[in-house]
C-alpha cells in the first residue's frame, strides 16, 4: 500500500492545533451564525433540548409528537423532563407524513418535534408550522445536523425554539445552541452551571496524543484494546431491538452546563462558507461515483441548492457488517442511529425502523478531497463484496 493510500485512508475527523486552538478568540466563530437572534450555548445539544422544555412551560405528562426516525438521544432530554413522545410516521426518505401528524394530535398534544435530516431542510416546514399554529403547538425544531443549510445560516427560523450542534460538523469537544424565535418566549435560566470537565477530560487528552503519535496509530490502539469485549449495555434480547450506547441517554447533571471555553475557542478556527462549499463539492463527487454501484442507494436523489450536508447517507444490506470492514480500513464510515433508546417503542413504524437498520453515512467533511473519496468509494465497493463472509 503506498503512502498516499494509508493518507487516504485516515478519513476521520482532523485534529486541529491543539495550541493555536487555545490561542483563539473565545467569541469568535459563534456569534456571526446567530447575529439578531436570541441565543444561548450549551455544553451540547441534549442539555438545549431539556432547556427547551422549561422555557415553553411543558409539564409532566404533556405529549409531544416526533418522527419515528431518530437517534432517540434527542429524545431523552424530552423524557427526563416527564413528557410524553408519541411517534409519527417518516418515510424512507425521511420525509414526514403530514396527514399521519395531523390525525395523531390530541388534546394532549402540546409540540411537534421536527428534525432536519442529514443538512436537507424539510420541504414541508410551512405545513408543519401552520398545524402548529392551528392547534396551537409549540415547534421544536432540530437543526443539529443542518447547522449551515438554509438560506440564512443558521436556519431555523420556523421553530418557537430552535436547537444546534456544533460537533456535527466541527472537530470541537461538544456545544450546542438554542434559537428562541417566539416573541413571547424568554430564558429562564441560560446555561449557568459549568460544563462537566469529567466529560471534556479524555477527549481532550485524546487531542493531544493525536498530535504527538496520529491518528491512525491511536485508533490502532483503541482497536486491539476492544478486540474481544462484550459490550453488555448494546445486548439485546433475542428479536429485540440493540440498545443505543448508555452516553446516548440524559445526564440530569448536564442541566444548565453552558459550552465550554475550549469549544468557543476552537470554532473560531473555521469558516463557514468555505466549509459549505467544500462538503457540497464532495456530496457531488459522491453522487457521480456511487451511480453505478450495485447494492448502494443514495438516501437522496439530489442535493438542495442551500443544503450544507453533514455527510454522503446511503442505504445498504448488511450495513453494520460494511460499517465495520470499512471501520476496519480506516473509514470513518457510520451505521447511522442503528442503536433504538429503549425507552420508545418503534412498533408500528416499520419505515423508520428500515432507515435505522440500513443507513450507511459516508463523510465529506471540509477536509476531505476528492482522493479522498475516491478511495472511499473504492474500499465501500469491497466491503460491499464482502459483507457476508465471516
């Protein structure tokens, strides 16, 4: 394998200057993305979420409607504050069925919770925004995986509340942001506890080994120091669904954590527009190599001109299998939300639950080019060859 190939096939994430980060401007990066706008940061996007109930005033026992597709981490926020989810039907697609969200609301039904799937906008937010509007719902509305698409990034202009994720698309530790756009909403206790350094602590000290022994020398480290175990919080029992990983569900100690310093500093070092552009190019590359591949469907058949998207989804047999020889190869490939929060029942919503067993994200992060996911395209080709065998 030559050099350029064991480059290549490092996709993850780059690690910036773990000291020209600290050297950065704490304000900068963050402000000019919400400017006019009512904003708080947050140590991430769940501790927003379980903010976002307080200030619309939900009690224990209201009901909340949300697509049955999701992670179910940004559901858990909702739990912890004694809410009610009830699910309403997204196709494989990952549209919502507006008909099935409108005869599920009840007199119990006090929000919708919509998500912006994979950086594409929803085409349908002005009919969600009116249902709400008739029956007099707050909208919750998720934009953490679509931090810079939209017209005006950051969008979400529809939701009363409005949350963000900067990891998603950032190399930072954590942060996250919530938009108040109703006039009549106020904060009530903007994030006033620090963030947990617990939690900061050790990828704070994986940045630092990366960049004195790499990346890839790391995760070979990680990697032989798993080979073997059983994790037993992601068993499940025989037909059941596999658990999402335990850091996936709310921490109550989370509550009111405000973003760190560290990520402030960090997000400085990025341009937005620069980023949307190069993730758009390699979403096109993506979609020119993956048309003739057997066996691989793009989630989406075109890319919207004002969407910044968060990676390249792709439907696939046997994706778990693919994720992990592509893991295997130094792709940072993911089988996205494959883990179900035990807390909700997916029963009836056998669309959701085909987009939680066969999604496949592909990265085109701003870092990558157009070797890059050639060569990506490539392994995902053999690993497709191969899934099956042991």
């Amino acid at each position: 394998m030559t050099e350029l190939t064991r480059q290549h096939l490092d996709c993850g994430d780059p690690t910036p200057s773990l000291w020209s980060l600290l050297s950065r401007d704490p304000d900068g990066g963050l402000e000019p993305l919400f400017d006019g706008r009512r904003v708080a940061f947050s140590f991430n996007t769940r501790t927003a979420l379980r903010e976002a109930c307080d200030i619309l005033g939900l009690q224990p026992g209201d009901e909340v409607l949300a697509p049955a597709y999701n992670c179910g981490s940004e559901l858990d926020p909702l739990l912890d504050a004694g809410l009610d989810i009830a699910f309403y039907q997204i196709d494989r697609r990952t549209r919502p069925d507006l008909t099935d969200m409108a005869q599920r609301v009840t007199p119990k039904t006090k929000a919708i919770y919509l998500t912006h799937y994979f950086g594409m906008l929803q085409p349908d937010t002005s009919a969600i925004r009116a249902l709400c509007n008739e029956h007099g719902l707050f909208l919750i509305e998720d934009c953490a995986l679509s931090l810079l698409s939209g017209d005006r990034p950051a969008e979400g202009f529809a939701g009363d509340v409005s949350v963000f994720c900067f990891y998603k698309l950032f190399p930072v530790l954590a942060g996250g942001a919530i938009v108040l756009n109703a006039d009549q909403l106020e904060f009530r206790e903007p994030f006033d506890q620090p963030p947990p350094h617990s939690l900061l602590r050790k990828p704070f000290i994986r940045m630092g080994l990366e960049a004195f022994v790499g990346a890839r020398l790391l995760r070979k480290v990680a990697m032989w120091r798993r080979k073997g175990r059983v994790t037993p919080s992601l068993a499940a029992e025989p037909g059941a669904h596999i658990d999402m990983p335990p850091g996936y569900y709310f921490d109550p100690a989370l509550k009111h954590s405000r973003i760190s310093g560290f990520t402030k500093r960090a997000l400085a070092a990025f341009n937005p527009a620069q980023t949307r552009t190069r993730r758009r190019e390699n979403y096109d590359i993506y979609q020119s190599l993956l048309s003739d591949i057997a066996g691989v469907t793009p989630l989406y058949e075109t890319l919207p001109d004002t969407a910044c998207p968060l990676s390249f989804p792709v439907l696939v047999e046997d994706r778990d299998a693919v994720a992990a020889r592509l893991s295997a190869r130094g792709i940072a490939a993911t089988p996205w939300w494959s883990g179900y929060n035990q807390k909700l029942d997916w029963a009836e919503f056998d669309d959701a639950q085909f987009l939680k067993d066969h999604v496949l994200t592909l990265p085109c992060g701003q870092h990558l080019a157009a070797d890059h996911i050639r060569l990506i395209v490539s392994e995902l080709t053999a690993a497709l060859g191969t899934a099956d065998q042991p």
